[in-house]
C-alpha cells in the first residue's frame, strides 16, 4: 500500500502536514475527509522522492551518513530480532524524527509491502542508498542471511562514518587557524600598518629594506586589495568549473597522488574503502567480479578506480586478484600480500577485512602525524610574519636619529 504526504486544513483553520497510507490518491483524499481534514496536496511519497533525486536538487532530502548508519542499525536489529521487513521499515518510519529519512523508508516500505524486493525499492533512490548498500542487500536477500549482511552494512556505514569525522575534526583546527593566520596578517597590512608607517613620512634618509618591502605591501594591499579578492574568487570558480570535466578531474587527481604527505594518505584512505568493500560483498555473496566493479566505484580518486576497474578486467580473463591490483602500483605491498594469502588460503573475505583494519590503523597515524607538523608549521609561519610586521615598524624607530630631517 503506497504512502502518501499531504497538506491539509483542520477545523480550525491550520494547515497540517503528515503522512498516510492508501490505494489511491482519492482514497488518500476520502481518509483525510473521513477525519475532519480539507486535503489541499497529496501526493505519492515515492514518485514524489523519486522526481527530486532525479532532478539532482540540494532539497532532494538524501540521507546523509549519519543517518543511514543510524537507520541501518536499527534495521539490522529489528530483523535480528525476528521482526518481518514490513514492520521493521514501518518501526523505523515511526522512530525517525527527520522528514526526508521519514519520507523515503515510507517510500521503500510501500514497495516491499507491493512484493518488490528490498534492494529493488533501495535502489530506487540512488543519491540515499550507493551501489554498494544495495547490491549487498540483494545478496544477502538471495542467500536468505539478510540479518548477517544488514549487521555488516550496519558496521560498515557506522565505521565509515566515524573515520569521516576524525578526519574531519583532525583538519578542522589547522584549517581554522590559517584563516585566522591570514585574516591577521590582512587587518594588519590594511588598517595597522598604514597609521604607523605614516610617522615614516617625516623621515630623511632611505629606509631599511624590510621596511619599504612592509610599505609597498600595505600600499598594495590599499590600492588593489578589491581587486586581488575577486581574482581569488574567479580562480577558484574557474579551478572548480574545470574539475567538473573528467580530463581535468582524472589530472588533477593523478598530481594530489604525486604530493608527497597527502599523496599516501589519499592511497591510504581510497584502499581502505576498497577492501572493506571488497569484503563485504565478498562474504555476503556477491560474485567477485562484481565485487570488485562495485568496489571500484566507492573509490574517490580516479586513477585509483580506473586502475581497479583494469584490474578487473584482467580478473575476469583469469589473473589473481592480488597481482591484478599489483600491477597498478597504487595500493600498499601489504594489502597485496593479505589478498594473495587470502586467495591462497580460500579466505578472501577475512584477509580483506584484515587489510581494511591495517590500512585504517595506518592511516589514523598518518593524519595524525600530518596535523602535529601541520600546527606548529602555522604557528611558527604566523608567528614569522607577525615578527616581519614588528621588525619592519621597530627598525626606522631605534634609528631615528638618523633619519630625522
């Protein structure tokens, strides 16, 4: 039974807003009418959903991480628990506070409740649920361990979601302190420095270098600091307009590879998202070339997912897995040697798990290392050019003897 949303008055006059489920739209309309509503829009939840995502709108209301570890854990228990899918989706419906999460599980739960399979309805929405969600869910609904695999999925997207934020907490205050660096050093060349150079006028005699290096800055900065706000403004619009092209995109991401701190962290982070991958599918039952299509497609960096996608090729014409992936000489020596053992020992998807985990832990360290350099490099260049600004102030005034007229 399809689920509606509708907007409704009520005897008072007030406009409500709420969901139910009906055939049609008119019985949708006569249930309402049947409670003492007016029904002024009611539309199908799913078609409605379905048009936003298709239509790539930022309201399109798409689950977000969190969100989909939350929802997936509560599934995984509740079917765990012996609950039929109809009413763990309707529980979950019913438990959620947020209108688009609430919106498309009462849209996945009518088609279910239609006869649809799980995975179908899933992948229906494709900016909520990504490949890998759904092509495991299907696996684990042919294989009958949906259980199993929704407490994996459940373990995956919680994981996934907590590294997100580490790093994102871990780059958080370096970030925040080079734009206060910069804002610093900006107020002071525009607003400080001028009032204090000004006495400079006065003086006879050439200044320090230091000093006329400081004025023309400031002067600079007085004259053309619009201007050079907007050209930085233009840039990054023009750097953003050709990264939306796949030449430009696939470029710039080979040379992100090539730097020599972040390069292996971006390996280190793309491989481990594989492998869990990769292990998921693989013990859920997905076939392996299809594993590692999908795999693939979780890869952020594009000559990463090219490479995987080669491999893949070479799989399928009867190359091991771990050789495959060796020859791309992207991923570290040592998840290669876990997947060869893993191949050799008929235990790919336990090996993987293992690879994910090593290259997690090495990754963890790797941030952070980069953010302990990463904070006293930025306080040592703001405390340098804070220094600069004084020296260059501080010098023509301990030799002012000198200079006056």
């Amino acid at each position: 039974m399809p689920a509606f949303e509708y907007l409704a008055l009520n005897a008072g006059g007030k406009e409500e807003k709420g969901m139910l489920e009906a055939d049609t739209a008119r019985q949708a309309r006569q249930l309402l009418r049947n409670g003492g509503l007016i029904p002024l829009e009611v539309s199908e939840v799913a078609q409605k959903q379905r048009s936003r995502e298709a239509g790539g709108s930022w309201l399109s209301g798409s689950l977000n991480p969190a969100d989909l570890a939350l929802v997936t854990r509560q599934l995984a228990t509740l079917v765990s628990a012996g609950s039929p899918l109809e009413e763990a989706l309707a529980t979950v419906v019913r438990q959620t506070e947020r209108g688009s999460t609430r919106r498309i599980f009462s849209a996945v739960r009518s088609r279910v409740m239609e006869g649809h399979t799980l995975a179908s309805s899933l992948k229906l929405f494709p900016s909520s649920f990504p490949t890998l969600y759904w092509a495991t869910v299907g696996a684990g609904e042919q294989s009958g361990h949906l259980a199993e695999v929704l407490e994996r999925l459940a373990d995956y997207t919680e994981n996934k979601n907590l590294n997100q934020q580490k790093v994102s907490t871990a780059f958080a205050y370096p970030t925040l302190l080079a734009i206060v660096s910069i804002g610093i050093v900006v107020a002071l060349l525009k607003y400080v420095v001028p009032n204090v150079i000004s006495v400079f006028n006065t003086f006879d005699g050439e200044l320090p270098y230091i000093t006329r290096l400081l004025i023309s800055s400031s002067d600079f900065l007085q004259a053309h600091g619009f201007t050079l706000l907007i050209v930085v403004v233009v840039a990054g619009i023009l750097l953003r307009y050709l990264l939306s092209f796949p030449a430009w995109k696939a470029q710039a991401h080979r040379l992100v590879l090539r730097v020599p701190l972040f390069g292996r962290l971006i390996r280190g982070i793309n491989t481990e998202h594989f492998a869990r991958t990769l292990s998921i599918l693989a013990s859920s039952g997905v076939p392996i070339l299809d594993a590692m299509r999908i795999s693939g497609e979780v890869i952020s960096n594009i000559p990463m997912r090219k490479a995987v996608e080669a491999a893949t090729i070479k799989v399928r014409e009867g190359m091991a897995i771990n050789k495959a992936l060796q020859q791309s000489g992207y991923f570290p020596p040592m998840v290669i040697y876990l997947i060869a053992s893993g191949e050799g020992s008929g235990q790919l998807d336990k090996m993987l798990e293992k690879a994910a985990i090593q290259q997690e832990r090495e990754t963890q360290s790797r941030i952070g290392k980069l953010v302990s350099l990463l904070e006293p490099m930025l306080m040592l260049v703001m405390g340098g050019m804070v220094m600069l600004i004084v020296l260059a102030i501080m010098l023509p005034i301990l030799n002012m003897p000198n200079f006056i007229r």
